[in-house]
C-alpha cells in the first residue's frame, strides 16, 4: 500500500512533474482551520519538513463534517489534484476529493498548537518529534550521521565496530556503568569477601564503554584508516545542559599520518559535515537560523571558508594572560583550559576555529606521544565558537619503551595493555585520531543548546525513560 | 606526512596513472623471499585487500642487508618505480629504490605464515585484521554497513538513534544485562530488604536493550520511515556459532506500509546489500568463494535475481508434513519453526528465499497485528538458504483496544507501555518493520559460520578480551 502514497517531499522537489494530476498522500494533519463549508488542513507526512496545504471543500470531500471535526494529529489519506498557489513558501496545495480516517486524534493530544517549553516536551519524548524543532533536529542528527559514514567511506576508512561492553577500565576518561548478569541481593563472594565476578556472564567485571580508540588503533594498524561511529557512556552525576550519560562518538584513527594529518582530517570532516547539512536540509536550516540561533547560518558559512587556526598549548596560554581578561579560573601554564578560556580564545582572541596542540602531559592520556621537551603531547583539541571544545584527539606514542614506561608511571595494570603494547612490537607505525562528540556536533550544527533536545530519548542522571 | 604516501588500492584501481612513475607507500611486510643480492616483499599498506610485490635488489636499496632480516609484520616505508609485470593478477610491483624501516617486528610475531585455526586467531583479535581472511570480512563489514545506510538514506528514510540503556523490560525477547552504578558489595536497600534502585544512577533498574523496535515506532509515527542501526543485547548462556552477547541490529519501520509492503522493502534490501558487495568489494568475494564457501559466489547472484517466495506459516507446515521428511523436532501446526524446518523449507523446498507469514499468536510478540482469524498474527520471517531465518518482522497492532487486551492477556504491565499505547490514541495509523541481525548478514555474505569471526571483539559468554 506505502507506493500509492506520494512523499510530500517528492511533491515539493518535482513539482513540475505532479501539478494538475491527480495524487494520494498519507500524513498527519498539523492544523486544521474548516469552517462552516469549507477550510485549510495543513497535513504533514514525515517526510519532509515542510506541510502541505490541503482544501477541504463540503462541495467536493463526502465526509465534510467529520473531517472538520478531526483533533489535530490525526492520520488521514487524502486523494485530490495537486495545483499550483501564488507564494513562494508553498507554492502547491492539493484540492481534496476524498479524505480517509486513518487514525483519529482526540483534544487530550498534548502537543497542540501553543508554544510548549523544551522541557515540557521532553516528558513527551514519544510525540516531540511530530513538532516543528525536533523533527527538523532529529532530521538533521540523520542525515549528519549519513554524511560522516560518507566521508569517511569515499575516503576509505574501514568502518570498525568497537565493543560496547569492555572488561578494561576507563584509563581515567570517567566513571562507568557497571554490567552484570548477577544477583544483586544475593552475589557470589570468593574466599576473601568479595564479589565473585569469575560467576558474572563474562567471567569478570564488565562495563560499558567510554571510547573506542584503543580498539580502533588494532584496526589502523592493519587497515591504515580506519573509524568508529558508536554509542559511548560516562557515569556521571552531570546535570549541565552539555552532557549525557549516553551519546554516539565518531573515533577516527589513520596509521602513517602524524597530528598535522590529523588536524587536517578534522578540519575537512568539518567543513564536509557543513556543507552537506546546508545543501541537503535548506528547509531545516532556515528553521533553525529563524527560531533557534539567528547568527547560526552566517557562522556556519563563516567556518566553512576560514582556514582554521593552530597554535600551541604554550602559545595560547601566553594570549590568555596578555589578554588582561579576568577568568573565574585564573590561568597559568600547566592548567587544564576551562571552557570559558576555550570560548575566549575561538570567540574573541581569533573568532575562528582554533586547534590548540601539544598539552602539558600531565593533564592528557597516557597514550599521547611524548614530544621532545618531555614536558608535552601530541594532542590536539579543536575549539569552535559558541561550544568551546568539539574535537579532542593526539598523534599515539607508538615507541614502545616510551609507552611502557609511560604505563607505569601512571600507575595503570601493565598486564590489562598487553595487546595494546604489542601492536608497538609487531610493527609499529605512526598514527593518530580524534574523537568527535556527534551530538556537540549536532548542537552546534542547529543552535539547540542542550543535549537532551538532540537525542531522540536522552539518557542523563536519574533518567532512562522511553 | 600521509599524503606523501600513495595507497595500494589507487595505484591498482589507476596504475595508468602511476606506472613509470616513482611513488611511495608504507605498509606491512606480509612476506619477504630474499636471497644474498635479490629478493621480493608483498607489502599490505591496509587500504586494499590485495598486497603489492616489492622489488628488493641489493644494487639499488642501500640497507639491502637490515631490510633482507627484517622480520614479517614490520612496517615499512617504500620509494620506487611502479612498473608493469605480465601477471594477470597482479599486474603491477614496485622496483624499490630506498626502504625506510618505519616499525620492526620479530620473530616471535604470532601470526606467521603457516595456516592458523580461526579459534587460535581469536586469541590474538589485535593481530587477527592483518591476515587475509579477516582482513577481508572487516572490509566486507564496513562496506555493507555503508550499503545499509545508504540504501535507507537515498530512500528518505531517518535513521533514529533508540537508547542503549533502557528502563522497560525485555518483552519476552531474552535475558538482558543489568547496568548499575551500585555498590554490589553493599547496594542500598528499601524498608522491605529488596535493592533500593531509587539510589541508582537512573533512579530505577536499567538494562541494555535487546531491540530499538518500540523507540523505532515513536519515530515512524513522525516521519513515516525510518530505521535503526546499533548495538543490542542479550544474556543467554549460548555457546553456538550463531548468537553472540553483543550484536548489531538494523531495524527499518515504515508507517502507511503494511506486511506486502515490508516483505518488499526487506526483499529490496537484501538484494541491494549483495548487489553492492559484490561490486564493491570484488577481491574480497573472490577469496570467500575460493577459500571459505566455494558455492558463495554462485548462490548470492542466483538470490539476486530470484524472487521471493511468499507463504503462510500454515502452508509451510503442510508442506513441511507432506514432505514426509523425518525431523528431530516434529511438525504441527502451533509450533515454533526450528533451524532445521526453516532451512528444509528455504533449501530443499523451494530453493530460494523464502518468507513465512501470519504466525499462531501465541509464539509470537504482543506488538503484531491479530488476522481476522483471531489465531495468527501479521508476523513475517525471511528464511535464507545456508542459514534460515535472516529477517524477522510483523506489521505492528495500531488498534487501541486490540493492542491493550493483548498487553493484559499477556501479563505484561500496562503501565510501562503507557507512550507506547498513546501512539494509538493520536493518529494512528497502519505500520511495519522488521529486524535484520547485522552479524547473520555477514556471515551469509562472506561464508564464515562463525559469529566470532564476524566482529572484530567478539563478546560472549565468559569472554570480553581485548
């Protein structure tokens, strides 16, 4: 049945090729004005952000009445021509000779037409995706998704699924959530009193994952350039507007390629995501320079024809403090960059994207490569305007004495990275990655300004509903 | 510095291009046959499946001798002349004029030459991508998870990211995990003695899903198609080759489409997949035929361009008893279909994919739609010659009432199905889907019987390594 039903996008995009003959379409209808003979039903049907306006006339649709009883919200099939009107916006209607009951609505639907609060419309995360912002947000979050698989895949990265549930620890990215199979009332204890895991379903202590980047260092080192693209998870009691407790990450990594090379990766998958969303979702767009972020088109354009900024970690703090600005948290070389030193440097030192490189080590991850000062990284974090942070990534220490020792000095469990230290035996090679928060990126792609509003059905504390 | 280096797969793809010409690529050693003055390197630099011969002659590389004890897996740096030999297969090698040593390795490198067992290359999963047969399955799973986005993407289809970790029970689809950030040693208790999940992290109990597909309906009732493509979970204390703990799953819905509708989107999608491996990755299904399923090539073009079968449950069963085919588990009519049915039925039967409709109610889930018989349900299976069933689908209850007396028949709590039922409140309407096991895909595609040796960290009972 789904093929007697045109798209409405279909209708919009190829007009030319629908006008004057008789169509069908199956949606919902988003507002109804029908009076006493006739009226207006702008129907909606998923596939498109855009209605279509339909012309509901007693002279032509049998059951007038009814339908101009419908609650908004109901599913309908409409048959008519489809005519061309004089407006630029919506420049088709269909003139209904037959309208189907699909599906009624009734007055208890809560979405109705006045302005609701994001956060009222979060407690109805199952309908929020029938309104005009999430439809275009969840939208854009699909088709930003499909343009970093085709980035990478025209590129030829190898696509590498990397566990979710991992038995290593979270070499201090965050806390964890905890998997078991076990009773929790009742758990097995060993000898000594503790749980014993050697019971659990995977035969010790599991958790979820917080990234995918040392598994998908085992794949560049067979694939040259490989990506991840999965669901990550922090256990953490964050109530900003900026985390979750469970959000998707896209984890490049490219053997033979040193930082610079990563850097340049990240600005092109950038740019890519950019300009993909403005060609493929102009409609969604508009929507959201209109009612979400005035100055969000002008940015983005701005970003996709600027060449991105690098300095140095050293470098940055030096402008941060020759600045005179007054910082809640004073800076000082060896401090970690809070987001307003971030947002300072991207939003009014350069207003540009800045990658700011090689960090103090002790504020990064045992597996970046040491530099020759052995004083900092190879890190590397990308710091756009309006967001702060939005890409973290490093070239990896593959020399595998400097690892070792790294490993211990951290105090980590040598034997938890005996693979990961072999792939420094077995030919090593320089590589690199990034990691790319996907739902910061969609924020900041849309204006919306809290994570819970770019995932269909967020997951932060004290939440796990739908 | 990665741009410096050409890959393998162009100067295959476009040795016109590069022949004559002085290139460089770095890659893996896969194997070196030097003698006293002369010798050859097949080198893998990961962007293709095929490796390209180096030419190693004393007279031309200066650390001929460093380079003739270089152990397999050492990655290495190559300058030199591409030219053209008279070979078929591989009508290209390069004529080294300078090796840099890039990463040693030795010999105690686990992955030599010699045939290794699939269950031994599990043990070494970080080395596993660099031998031929896996380096062409992860190939091969990256390509067809792209085929799969693509597919749905240039079909207007959304892709709906559904949660991880859910708060709703597992609707009889099998054991889940519980996901905790509670002490388990000393989890906080009510006044009653039970665990007190108001103090975990999602203030209720959590597990990892097992399907998207309820999440998946909320937004197929707002844009009429979308899909799913993520990780999902089960707990079961399964051994087989067939089922692991951690899976990916891709899970299309589509609204205004009903059972013909969804066995024609499946039947698209499966040929489309084969369709698209079998041009894009054409070296890689060479070897599966030669090396792994020597009728693979053969029975995948023969799907392409078969026609699905079509038939009830209930003819499948006369037919299964007309055979008069001896099986262990005996055939009546109610019973569930086992492997040896479904593969009896696809393989000796018919020949050919087969779908198997309209299911007894009571072997199948509460969310498909009742047949005016009042004793089978709009259920859809497709069985798949080599393997049995690869799809499992219904058309949805979008009928209120229906819907509820089905939820209360089966004991399920009405009360965690509350958004679930209101989609049938607010404009209901006609919909469809269907599960396709990402995993049962590849295996069918590639030959390998092995769900372990579809993943590159497989997860299952007792095992979480690497």
């Amino acid at each position: 049945m789904q093929k007697e039903f045109l798209e409405v996008k279909n209708l919009y995009r190829d007009k030319e090729e629908y006008l004057g003959k008789t169509i069908r379409v199956a949606g919902w209808m988003r507002t109804s004005r029908i009076s006493k003979k006739f009226g207006f039903v702008e129907l909606n049907d998923g596939s498109f952000f855009k209605n279509i306006q339909v012309v509901v006339d007693e002279a032509k649709v049998d059951n007038f009445k009814e339908i101009s009883k419908l609650a908004i919200s109901s599913a309908i099939i409409v048959e008519g021509e489809l005519v061309s009107v004089d407006n630029a916006k919506n420049p088709i209607e269909i003139q209904a000779s037959k309208i189907i009951i699909e599906g009624e609505s009734d007055s208890s639907y809560p979405l109705q037409k006045k302005k609701h609060s994001f956060e009222y419309l979060r407690t109805i995360a199952h309908l929020r995706p029938r309104s005009n912002t999430f439809s275009a947000v969840f939208r854009v979050r699909s088709v930003v998704a499909y343009a970093i698989h085709k980035f990478f895949q025209e590129r030829n990265f190898v696509y590498a699924h990397t566990p979710i549930i991992t038995g290593s620890d979270a070499e201090g990215a965050g806390e964890m959530f905890q998997i078991t199979t076990l009773d929790m009332k009742n758990p097995p204890l060993t000898e000594e009193g503790a749980i014993d895991y050697s019971e659990d379903f995977f035969g010790k202590e599991t958790n979820l994952t917080v990234s995918g980047q040392l598994n998908a260092e085992i794949m560049a080192l067979a694939f040259r350039n490989v990506y991840t693209f999965g669901p990550t998870f922090r256990a953490e009691n964050s109530y900003t507007g900026r985390h979750a407790s469970e959000f998707w990450m896209v984890e490049p990594e490219i053997t033979f390629g040193d930082l610079e090379d990563n850097m340049e990766l990240a600005e092109d998958l950038i740019k890519y995501i950019i300009n993909y969303v403005l060609e493929n979702c102009p409609e969604e767009m508009d929507f959201f320079n209109k009612f979400i972020d005035k100055g969000l088109l002008e940015r983005l354009n701005s970003i996709v024809n600027s060449d991105f900024v690098r300095i140095s970690y050293t470098k940055a703090v030096e402008l941060l403090i020759e600045s005179g600005h007054k910082f809640d948290y004073p800076v000082e070389w060896g401090c970690d960059l809070q987001t307003e030193h971030e947002r300072f440097i991207t939003e009014q030192i350069y207003k540009s994207p800045v990658f700011v490189t090689d960090y103090p080590k002790d504020i990064k991850a045992f597996y970046m490569r040491m530099n020759e000062d052995g004083k900092t990284v190879r890190a590397m974090d990308l710091l756009v305007p309006g967001v702060g942070e939005i890409i973290g990534g490093s070239q990896r220490e593959e020399r595998y004495d400097v690892l070792m020792s790294k490993i211990k000095e951290m105090g980590l469990h040598e034997e938890e990275y005996w693979w990961y230290l072999e792939l420094r035996k077995f030919g090593t090679a320089t590589h690199s990655g990034f990691g790319l928060g996907f739902e910061r990126i969609i924020m900041y792609l849309t204006g919306m300004s809290n994570i819970r509003d770019v995932i269909p059905f967020p997951r932060t504390p004290k939440n796990a509903e739908f």
